[in-house]
C-alpha cells in the first residue's frame, strides 16, 4: 500500500494542502519549527486514527478554526486491486464529533480506516522507549498490537475501565477505615476481570516480543557487531530496582511452549491478593499489566539505564525495525514508512545501515533540515518537497 494523494485543511500550520506522491522515497526539506512533523502526523493519523504527538485531538485543528480536515487515496501497488479513498472530518470539543468517509461511505468506528494504510513512524522521541519509564516501552508493544489485532484495543480499554473501577473501591475502603480484605465480594470480582483481561493482555504482549525477539538482536548486532543482545518481559510483580538481573522462570516456559493459561491465571490472582495491604496504602493497583515492562541488555547491563545515548537511540530505531517486519508480516502489505529527522542523529556509518536494513520496498518519507549528508547515502528520491512558511512546494533539485 502508499500514499498516492493526500489534502489537508486546516491542519495544524497548514491552512491547505494538496500532494500527489509516488512509490519512491518522498524528501520533505524545510527549517526546524515550519511543519514537517506534522505533515507526517496527518499521515500517521490515517494509518492509526490517532497522532503520534498528543492525545488532546483539538491539537491537531489549526489554531482559530473548528474543524480540520484530512482527505487520502491510498494505492494498493497492485494492478487487480482499486485504490481507496479516505476522508476525515476532525470538530473541537470531542473526538465522537469525527466524521469518516472510505470509499464515500459514511463509517462511524477508526476502526473501518486505520486498516488501510499501516505506516511506522520513526522519529527522535523514539529514544523515551528507552529511555524513559515503562510505560513508553508498554505503549511501543501495545501500539503495535493495536495495528495487527483488531481485538487488542477493545480488551485494553476494557481492562482500564475495569482498573479504575477496582482503584475506585480500593479508595474507598482506605478512606472508611472498615477494611475487609478476605470477605469483600465487589473487590473479588473486579480481581477476577483483572485477572480476566490481563491474561489476555500479557500473553499477546509475550507473544509479540518473543516474535521480535530474534530480529531485534540481529538488527542490534549488525550495529555493534561485538554487544551481546537480550530483550524479555518483566511481571509488575518481578519489576526490581536492577531488572536485569532477574528473569521469570514463567517467561521461559511460555518461550518454550510448555505455557498454559491456567498458570499465568493462578500466578496473576495469587500475586493480586498478596498485593492487597500494599494496594490499599498506595490506594492503588500495584500488580498486572499496566505497571508490566521489557527490559533491553547489552552486554548484560540494562539498556535504560548503562546504554550510551547512541546505543538506547539504535536499540529504538531497531524497535522499530522488529515493528516493520511484524506489520509486514502480519497485514500482508507494506508499511509506509515516516522518517521524521532520524538520519541526523546518527552517524554516517550508522545511516547507511538503517539504510541498508530498510530496503527500497516501501514508501517512504524522509524529512530533513539538509540535504548534504543524504546525498552520501543511497537514497532514491522520487519527489522533494520544501515545507515554508505554512506552505509545501514542490522542488526540481
């Protein structure tokens, strides 16, 4: 799948855009601050209903406007398949006042569009899913799952409304002073949709970075041919202050296929009632996938914490290798791929293999303050765009 055209107004800076894009790599040139990003947001929005930026959608409406609107036609690169076309309607006040259109049709669920355009966006913010907490890396898993079951999101937003209902009784029961921990039967039954759901949730996560796990250690090796590679799974009710130097005996089994569900089901329920003093103090849920991790080793120290800026930066770029090949494999197209100043903080050798690893089958876009050092790298552009002054033009370089 690509890009073919694409129409925005009243999008963030642009008052009005209108782009016609081929299969070749797609150069967007402009100084820091004028609007490069966001032209590949409008992209990554059609491929996910979502920004990659903000979760506030009003963000995204030009400032002084009360609408945005977003209008695609999505090639399918093949001769027996029709093109697609998407329109998005975007009103401030709530995100229920979006309208969608495929194919003029009238949808009403993000669900009917984010199928049709699989992107990976690259960027520098991707060094926070090293860097930072565990819920970047928790995000990094969940967005790509996302992407390739339409079922996930609906199981994880049942699951938070389930955890904010369990914290809510938990408040409570601390603030009455009458806690009855072993005879409450409301809290026996949030523990047992928690348990329900996050099962749920935690296997697919495994599932996923057992998948990568492979992949993402040849791309890391290829960058540091002599660092010995890890990445597993961290249980809320393992995470340690030295993660790295634990890993659950669960993690193997279910690497080995010698998992059932049972098992995890009886760890989660048993670690949820030993949690439950420690939950009522804190007046939160202490124990289940959303307090879950990954954690990356190089030469058996925790990325996060021992890497070098250069090594967190590449073991995220590489993340988003392992996402590539994943949506590749799973949807059965490509991806489109949105480059967003990421060959600026690499160095020359490192740029060439990103490179070399992304190959010339996707589209893709490639935004830049310069175009001196892409020259040195082998970079096909098929079109180059200059973004100024709220403006995209087209250049003849």
């Amino acid at each position: 799948m690509y890009l073919k055209k694409l129409e925005l107004k009243n999008y963030r800076n642009y008052s009005q855009a209108n782009l016609d894009f081929d299969k070749n790599t797609i150069l967007i040139l402009g100084n820091n601050g004028n609007g490069k990003t966001n032209l590949l947001e409008s992209v990554y929005y059609l491929s996910t209903g979502r920004s990659h930026k903000t979760y506030i959608q009003d963000e995204i409406i030009k400032w002084g406007s009360n609408y945005s609107t977003i209008k695609a036609l999505i090639g399918s690169g093949r001769g027996d398949k029709e093109d697609r076309f998407i329109e998005i309607e975007l009103r401030k006040g709530s995100s229920s006042n979006t309208k969608i259109r495929v194919d003029k049709t009238r949808r009403k669920k993000k669900s009917d569009f984010i199928s049709l355009l699989p992107s990976v966006i690259f960027s520098p913010d991707d060094l926070n899913i090293i860097k930072s907490g565990p819920s970047g890396r928790r995000d990094f898993l969940d967005s790509v799952l996302e992407k390739i079951d339409g079922k996930y999101c609906r199981e994880r937003t049942q699951y938070q409304k389930i955890l904010m209902q369990r914290n809510s009784l938990i408040k409570s029961m601390g603030g009455s002073g009458r806690i009855d921990m072993e005879n409450n039967p409301t809290l026996e039954a949030w523990d047992d949709n928690i348990v329900k759901y996050g099962i749920d949730i935690i296997k697919k996560r495994c599932g996923l970075l057992g998948e990568l796990k492979g992949e993402f250690e040849n791309y890391m090796s290829s960058f540091f041919k002599k660092a010995s590679v890890d990445i597993f799974y961290i249980f809320s009710w393992d995470r340690k202050d030295s993660p790295d130097s634990f890993k659950s005996p669960l993690l193997s089994e279910m690497a080995g296929g010698n998992f059932t569900g049972g098992d995890l089901k009886e760890i989660f329920y048993g670690k949820l009632k030993d949690s439950q003093k420690k939950d009522i103090r804190y007046k939160t849920t202490t124990v289940g996938p959303h307090r879950d991790d990954f954690v990356i080793l190089l030469d058996d120290k925790n990325a996060r914490y021992f890497g070098s800026q250069g090594q967190q930066r590449v073991a995220a770029i590489c993340l988003k290798l392992c996402e590539l090949g994943i949506l590749r494999r799973k949807l059965k197209r490509n991806p489109v791929l949105l480059l967003d100043d990421v060959f600026s903080e690499l160095d020359i050798e490192r740029k060439k293999l990103l490179v070399k690893a992304i190959g010339n089958d996707f589209q893709t876009f490639v935004t830049s303050t310069n175009i001196s050092y892409l020259d040195r790298l082998d970079l096909d552009f098929g079109s180059k765009l200059l973004v100024k002054d709220n403006k995209i033009t087209v250049l003849d370089l």
